[in-house]
C-alpha cells in the first residue's frame, strides 16, 4: 500500500490479487525495500522469489531472482525473509 499523505484510503502498488504465485500475487511478503528512485522491492517468502515493482508500474511485477522453486541451487531461495541493499 502507498498512502498519499492526507489520503483517507491507499493505492496498492504491489499485490492485491490474492495469494499465489503470478506477477500480480505475492503469497507471504516478508522484506520490503524502497530505493532512492521509488522502485519497491519484496521479499516474496512462499514464491521463493525476490520481486520488484519500479515507480509506475500498474500491473504486474517482474521477478528478478529467485522464483525456481524452493532449494539451494545458484537460482533458488529456501523461504527468503528480508533484504539488504549496498549502495555502492
């Protein structure tokens, strides 16, 4: 959700479509990070995926890592809780 300040109600700009595992679905967000430029990134747990929304975007996400299925493999997560961004 993003709220406006002064909104009574939010804009939902990431999900909102349920649980489940489409590029419009999250299925238990856990880390959430917005960087400089209001692009949002989440912490998809239950897709084992990291997903990112950039500042504009109204329709679906776009996974950037992650999303294979759950394991140990170089392109999989086992149930990621959060995220840390470097900025150099």
């Amino acid at each position: 959700m993003k709220w406006v300040e002064g909104a009574k109600e939010g804009i939902v700009v990431a999900g909102g479509q349920g649980k489940g595992n489409a590029l419009t679905q999250l299925h238990w967000p856990n880390g959430i990070f917005v960087d400089t430029l209001g692009t949002l990134y989440v912490a998809d747990s239950n897709n084992n995926r990291v997903m990112r929304w950039t500042q504009g975007d109204k329709t679906q996400g776009a996974v950037i890592v992650g999303g294979n299925g759950q394991g140990e493999g170089a392109n999989q997560f086992n149930y990621p809780i959060g995220l840390s961004f470097d900025r150099h």
